[in-house]
C-alpha cells in the first residue's frame, strides 16, 4: 500500500461519515466529548488578505417564468442573492453572519446541540452592512453553497474575494438548505432534504441550479444600483460540493460564465463528448485523488482547455467553508489528523484567487503551475499525486 492511499485511510478513518457525492451533505460533526471547554466570546472570521475594504447588501430576486421546483405550492422562484464587493468606507456596523433564526434552524438541520441556538448569529465578520460600493469594471464570481449548507458557510471566502477586487454575487438556493430567509422575512427550510435519495437527484439539482444563476446574471443589472462596477466579460463561478457541481452545470448552460472551480463536489452535469475549453478548476480533499471519483475522472478527460485538479492532503469535506472555523464554538472536536482550520481556508482562498486572477485578470500566476514550497500540503494532480 502506497503512502498516498495510507494517508487517504487515516483520514477516512476519523470521520463518522463523508459523503460519498455532492448529492448527500456529509453528517454533522460530533459534539466534542472531550475536555476541551467550547471558547468563550463570539466567533471571529479570518481577516482579509486582499487591499480593499469589504461591503455586503443582500437582494431577493422573484423569476416568474419558472414555478419553484421544490415548493409545489409556490408558483414562482424566488432567490436571495448576498454581494460582497469592495469599498472605500473602512468603518460601520459589521453584517451578521446569520440571523438569530437562521443559526437556531441550521444548527438544528445540522444535528448540533448543546450551545446556545443563536451562537452563529454573534459570529463576526468582516464585511460592512449596506456600505457604498468602490471601484469600476471589476470581475465577477457567482458563488453556491453545498447541498444543505446557506451561502453564509462561505462567508470567509467570499469576503477574501471581494477585499482582492471581486464583486461576489452568492446564492442561497431556496429549499435546498436547512435556512433561507425570504423577502418578507418567512424563513424557507429543506424541502428537497425529502427527496435526496432519488434517482437522477444530483442532477436535477445543478439543472435548476443553473437556471438560478442565469436568471441572477440576468438580474443584477437591474436590481443592485452598484451593478455598473461589473464588467461582464469576466464571470467565473465557484462553489462548493454540490455548488462546485453547479459550477459546471452552469457553465455548460451559460457561456457568459467564463470559468468556474468545483471545490470537492462530485459532479452531474454532461460535459460535451467534444470536450469543454473554458478554464476550470477542481480543487478536492484527500478523498478526491484521481480514481476516487468517477465523475471527476471522466470530465477530467473532457476538459480540453485550460484545467488543473488540486488536493489538500489531510482535509476532509468541509475544508474549504467556514465550519471547520466554526467548529471549536458549537462544541466540535476537530478530527485527528486533519489539517488545522485556519490553514484549510489560507489555502482555499491563496488557490481560488491565483484562478481568479489568471483567468479574469489576466497574466500568469506561479502557484497553479507547479508544487508550492508555501503550500506543501497541496498536490498538483494527476501528474504530481503522491510524489510530494
């Protein structure tokens, strides 16, 4: 047995559970048994890397074309779409992570117990509430949550994004996670959570995920008053598990996307037997080496443009979103063997934003192009797995 595939079992063997697809969200994390007392005082997200100060509004945005295909009862589909972009204004009131209902709901979609319902809600972020946007022409990235997940577990990402000079378009894909709350304050919950065992689930997800981001592509214009910062040659997608899985279904649909990453989601969609040219990007856990996902595998092979395929030794579904952060205030132990918090997100956010800045920037970024000595962790794969 190879050393790859050792430390592939090491790390399997310390979950309760992983999912095996991006359809079926992992199980929550256990409650911690342990000694280790839960911190005192709120959560604090990690500070931004890029120049920019961050600001964030949220919008809610109703397609009438289209009934809601979960909510049988609902005619139309509405969506709230959360934008981080930069700013001048360095002070102001700090935007919630979550709404004391959204963490009560979410913690209780996720099995958690034991810590005060509202602990997400006191969460602190970076991003300044309503503040006015800065900038001009500056690129865009559509972001999508795992499968049960709000957009908030992205939160640490998207603030990154936006302090580098990205406007950062987020949905919360209604009824597809344990809270969304809508425009007149009614809080949606996981309707297709019923359904997830069914066949072809996965892919109808991404389908109507898709749908989601055209129509939000489409309405950002004329809904958001900072929407002339936008240059709209340049829209790339990111997401994770089954948002990197509508990643790609996205950009197969729409071709104002220009490029997109998929972070350890196993993908539905069907790439053209011609192959696919525009630039994408998974970046994966240790379980996602090649051979461990047949839907990687085999879209690997029609990608015919620029592509990379990136795992992080040590990390575990979960990696690249803010709950492994979170974990130690909602009374999680951290997995033995798994890479510190703190460390998976440094990763997530220095390689999604080498992408971004290659492929919506222009110009050629070291870090994507051969194994990093300020990243031993990362494998560059197929060709470097297993030899770092």
């Amino acid at each position: 047995m190879d050393l790859s595939m050792r430390r592939i079992l090491a790390v399997a063997a310390g979950l309760v559970v992983l999912a095996a697809s991006a359809c079926s969200a992992p199980a929550p994390p256990r409650s911690a048994t342990g000694p280790s007392p839960t911190p005192t005082g709120p959560a604090v997200l990690p500070a931004t890397s890029g120049a920019h100060p961050v600001g964030t509004t949220i919008l809610h945005v109703n397609d009438t074309s289209r009934p809601d295909p979960w909510n049988l009862d609902v005619a139309t589909r509405e969506l709230k779409v959360t934008l981080w972009y930069p700013t001048k204004q360095k002070e102001g009131e700090r935007a919630p992570y979550m709404t004391p209902k959204e963490s009560e709901l979410f913690l209780k979609g996720s099995g958690i117990a034991g810590v005060p319902s509202d602990t997400l809600s006191k969460t602190r972020t970076n991003a300044i509430k309503d503040a006015e946007p800065a900038g001009e022409k500056l690129p865009l990235v559509v972001l999508s949550p795992g499968w049960t997940k709000p957009l908030s577990s992205l939160t640490s990402l998207a603030e990154d994004m936006a302090s580098r000079g990205y406007v950062v378009a987020g949905i919360d894909h209604t009824y597809e996670s344990h809270v969304t709350t809508l425009s007149d304050g009614r809080v949606a919950e996981c309707i297709a959570c019923d359904n997830d065992t069914d066949p072809g689930f996965g892919t109808r997800v991404v389908q109507g995920r898709a749908d989601d981001v055209s129509f939000v592509l489409d309405q950002l214009p004329m809904k958001w008053d900072g929407s002339g910062l936008i240059d709209r040659s340049r829209i790339a997608m990111v997401g994770q598990s089954m948002g990197g899985a509508a990643a790609m279904a996205a950009m197969v649909k729409d071709s104002r996307v220009r490029a997109g990453i998929d972070m350890d989601g196993t993908t539905y969609a069907r790439i053209p037997k011609s192959g696919f040219s525009r630039p994408f990007m998974f970046i994966g856990s240790e379980l996602h080496v090649p051979g461990h996902d047949a839907s990687w595998d085999r879209d690997w092979k029609l990608l015919t443009g620029w592509k990379r395929w990136v795992v992080v030794k040590d990390t575990v579904h979960q990696a690249f979103t803010d709950l492994p952060l979170l974990g130690p205030f909602l009374g999680v132990a951290p997995e033995p063997g798994v890479l510190p918090a703190e460390r998976g997100a440094e990763i997530a956010r220095a390689y999604v934003a080498a992408f971004l800045d290659e492929h919506l920037k222009g110009g050629r970024q070291p870090l994507l192009e051969e194994p990093s000595s300020r990243y031993p962790e990362v494998e560059l794969c197929p060709e470097h797995c297993g030899k770092s």
